[in-house]
C-alpha cells in the first residue's frame, strides 16, 4: 500500500506547485480512498502531525478528498501540540464543508485563534447566521486584527443579521459595545438604517453611535439624507450631529441646507448654530445667504439665533448690513452693542457702513452711539452727507455724547 500512494504522489507531484497535479492527487486518492480507505487516512494523518510542511500539504488534499471518512480522525488533530498541525487540521475540516459540520462549533471554542478563524470561514461559508452569536463570543478579548477578521467574515452574510447585533448596543463604550460596532461597520452603508433607529430617541449611547455613522463617511450620506425626509425633530438633531463630525466629507452641505429650511424651528436653530463649527473648517459660500434668511426669519428666537452666530464667527458683516440693520430694535441690548462692536472692526474706514453709523447713533444705548461714532470719525470727509444730520443732533445733544458729536462733526469738514 505505501508503495502504491508512494507512486502516486510522485508521478502527481512531479512539480510541486502545478495546481493540476494536486487535483490529479485528490482524484487519485479519492479513487484509492474508496478501495484502501484505512491505510490511505492512517498515512495521511500521519503526515498531518509530522514536520514537513510540504508533505502537511499533501495529506491535507488527501484527508479532504476523503471527506466525511477523514472527520473522526482529523478533529483529533486539532489538539495536537504543534500549531501548524492545528491550524492545517481546522483548514481541512473547513474545507471538507458540511460534512464537518459538526466539528466546527468544537473549532469555535478552540484556545488556538488560527482554528477559530478557520471555524468563522467555516461557518460563513455556509451562511449559517444562527452561529453568529457564538462568533461574536469567540471574538472577545482577541486582537483587533481578529476582530476585524472576524467582522469582514460575517458581513458576507445577510446583512438583516444587523437587526440582531443592533440589539447588543446597550452599554456604552463597553469591550461588548465596542466589539459590536466594528461587526456591524464591517457591513458598511447596510449599516447606516440600523444606526439610525437607535437614534430616534435620546440615549446614553447616541454619541458613540453618531460617532460611528460619520466613520461611514459617504457610505452613510444616503441613509442620512432620507432620514431628513422624517417627521421626528429629534431624529433630524441627530443627523445634524453626525454632519458635525463629518466636516472632510464631500455631499455635506447640501443636507445642512436641508436643515437650515426646516419646518421645526428647533432645528433650524440648531443648524444655523452649526455654521460656527463648520465654517471653523472650511469657506461656506452659502453662510452670508443662510444667515440672511434666518435673520427675515419671521421667529425672534431665529434672528437672535443668527445674530449671535454672526457675532462668534465674526462673520463679514458687509453683506448683512441691511438684514441687521432691518432688525435692529429686535435685537436686546447686549446683541446691539456686541454688535456695534463688530460693525466698528470690520467696517472702520468703509463707505459702505456710513448707513449703519448714521443708523446707530440714535441708539438708546450710549455705547452703541459712541461705538456709531468712532466709525463716522473714522471715515472723515467720506461722510460729509451725513454732516447737517450730525449737527443737528449735536444741538440736541448733552454732555459726552455731545463733545464727540462735535468732534466727528469737525473731523469731517478738515
């Protein structure tokens, strides 16, 4: 018998690495197999378990052409001392397919992490999805390497397998959590829906979740955009929170318009609101547009919420001056002079804030005429239009506020 399979492997194996003759082995052995079906798998076994991994390779051709005959006797194997000799035993069980079946939950609970992962190919293979949880479980406390090994194994499967991981998001930042997101990203934009019903409702987890839609990237920009065709304020808060974190991803702005011209003015609150975090990071064309409309916006709670957005971005002003200046009495006593104050930086010495000067020194606030004032000293002859107005008011002025009426007055005629 052992010159018979000696024979045969040197005529199939000839050339080592011609993928033909290790086929013509198989069928060869198969063919044995069926009349010398003992000494063929004690050989091959015996060749498993020993030291030479070429002759590793043949036996494990052997013991797979041999199938449900070679499963006893190679799950035996699989505590053998030596890893290569485990880790080939698991590959030939994974390989033989169903038929080993019942060998692969044995594999799934293996010490050795080479047997596991031939367990999870195993199992995907087969797209046997009950056996997920029992992958997750063999998962824990393993290497990040395995991790997403192990993940990218199972998003071959059905991806409605997302709405049984979904459920284990619970706890926060836990080694559970955390092992749970990295299965269901693997599944990518199949992902995003089932991240976005955990968002529907405020939570304690909610934060790693938009954390995880935006490590999407584009992948969750669609799965995004339709949640903004949803009735619920909350889910929308969400989605803008998650566009925050999203700054480098091309598609953003156009949802954040979406936002801006919502029918919920808690939304567009908070989105106006986002311009701050956004602009930080790159040149918005839309914002001088955005913030006039929500300054017109016929909600005082929006115009404030626009003002004040102006007044932390230090936004260019310029294009805005006739929309502020629309609204100035709505304005409550801090914005207008926070706002005096930002019209002085950024328009000391330009024309075009000779209106708003002109505008602002009747005031009832005497920082906000005196502030009014510097930026008219500032434009000297430029506004001379403006001087039959100012002397008029200087008559009908008292103290301080008088004294620098006149000296602008005078500044101007120099």
């Amino acid at each position: 018998m052992d010159r018979l399979l000696g024979n045969i492997e040197r005529q199939c194996l000839s050339e080592p690495d011609n993928q033909d003759s290790i086929r013509q082995l198989a069928q060869a052995y198969q063919r044995a197999g069926q009349k010398y079906s003992g000494p063929v798998l004690e050989r091959a076994i015996s060749r498993l378990c020993g030291s030479h991994r070429f002759k590793r390779e043949k036996a494990a051709t052997t013991l797979v052409s041999l199938g449900s005959q070679a499963v006893t006797a190679v799950e035996e194997c699989l505590s053998a001392k030596s890893w290569p000799v485990r880790q080939k035993a698991a590959e030939v069980l994974r390989r033989i397919g169903p038929e080993a079946s019942r060998s692969f939950d044995t594999m799934l609970k293996h010490k050795d992490l080479n047997v596991r992962r031939e367990a999870i190919k195993a199992f995907t293979n087969l797209k046997d999805e009950a056996k997920i949880p029992d992958i997750i479980t063999s998962t824990m406390e393993t290497s990040l390497a395995f991790l997403n090994f192990s993940a990218k194994s199972i998003s071959t499967i059905d991806p409605s397998i997302l709405g049984q991981l979904v459920k284990e998001l619970t706890v926060p930042n836990t080694t559970k959590f955390r092992q749970t997101v990295i299965f269901m990203d693997a599944f990518g934009e199949a992902a995003v829906p089932y991240y976005l019903d955990v968002l529907r409702s405020p939570r304690d987890i909610n934060y790693f979740i938009r954390q995880r839609l935006a490590s999407l990237g584009e992948k969750a920009l669609k799965g995004l955009e339709k949640a903004l065709s949803e009735p619920e304020a909350q889910l929308k808060i969400e989605v803008l929170w998650t566009l925050q974190s999203m700054i480098d991803v091309p598609g953003i702005v156009p949802l954040l318009e979406r936002l801006c011209e919502d029918d919920d003015l808690w939304v567009r609150q908070q989105a106006i609101e986002s311009l701050i975090t956004f602009s930080f990071y790159q040149n918005i064309a839309e914002l001088p547009l955005w913030l006039d409309r929500a300054l017109k916006d016929e909600a005082p709670e929006l115009r404030e919420t626009a003002a004040n957005v102006i007044l932390r971005l230090g936004a260019d002003t310029e294009s805005l001056l006739p929309t502020l200046l629309s609204h100035w009495d709505g304005f409550d006593r801090q914005t207008r002079i926070r706002l005096a104050q930002l019209f002085l930086d950024q328009g000391s010495g330009k024309d075009d804030y000779l209106d708003a000067w002109g505008r602002l020194v009747y005031d009832d606030e005497l920082i906000v005429r005196m502030k009014a004032l510097y930026g008219l000293r500032s434009l000297k002859g430029r506004g001379a239009r403006l001087l039959p107005e100012l002397k008029m008011l200087a008559k009908n002025s008292t103290g301080s506020f008088k004294v620098w009426v006149h000296r602008v007055v005078k500044k101007m005629q120099a």
